[in-house]
C-alpha cells in the first residue's frame, strides 16, 4: 500500500521521491503570493517585495525580538511551486539558497551559521504563524 510504513523506504522502478522543504502549491505563481501578501498582513509582519517572487519579511515576537524572514516562490515540477522559508541573517540581494543549506565554505566561518549565539525558535514561530495563516486562507 503506498504510504504505508512498509513501502516508506522503497519504491517501484527505483525512483526514489523528491524531498523539498515548504509549502507546495499548485496556484498560479502571482495568485501565490498574493496570498502570501494577504497572510503577512493579517499577521502584522512588515515585508520588502525584493522581486515578484521573493520577499523578506519581519516579525516581532511576544518579546519584541525582530526575526527576518526571506520567503521565495520556486518553480518545482510544471504547474507545481514551493514557497521556501529562510532566516534573513545580513540585508543582502542574493537570493536565498532553497531549504538554505549551507556550502562548505560557510560551515568554516561560525559568523555565518543563522542561529550561532541565539535560538531558533523565534524563527519557527514566525514561520509557523506564516503557515497557520495561509492555512486558514486555503
């Protein structure tokens, strides 16, 4: 039966299934983030459209604690788009790497790993804010 606990780490032909990281969606890319503007809205995040399908939000927590959030709309398979979460660590125009995995040479340099010296949680609280709301809208 797929999906079932027995067939979880195989499958028929040896195509093995691809894992991403986010939210998937099949709406029509602008009707996406539309929803997402309408969803960080609601919240009370500030955000700055970097470019139509990116956008770095902010989010201050019960504690006042600001946690920047960089939002982007992917294209994964045709007709198929993934809206990946990254925390926001230096006002930077490059884009956000998909799921944010570091490289090799950012491993090196403690100044550049997203949670060294304080905790992560504030960013998966605005996250998961973020994705109760487009939750609700859906």
């Amino acid at each position: 039966m797929p999906g079932s606990a027995t067939d979880s780490g195989r499958r028929r032909g040896g195509v093995r299934p691809r894992w991403h990281f986010g939210i998937r969606s099949q709406g029509r890319p602008l009707e996406v983030m539309d929803e997402v503007y309408r969803a960080l809205a609601n919240i009370g995040m500030d955000w700055k459209t970097l470019d139509p399908f990116r956008v770095r939000a902010r989010y201050l927590g019960p504690d006042g604690q600001a946690v920047k959030v960089d939002l982007q709309l992917y294209s994964i398979d045709q007709h198929l788009y993934l809206l990946d979460f990254c925390q926001a660590n230096e006002p930077t125009r490059a884009p956000c790497r998909p799921t944010c995995a570091p490289r090799a040479d950012e491993l090196a340099s403690p100044d550049s790993e997203p949670f060294v010296g304080r905790s992560p949680f504030p960013f998966f609280d605005a996250c998961s804010r973020l994705i109760t709301e487009l939750a609700l809208a859906s």
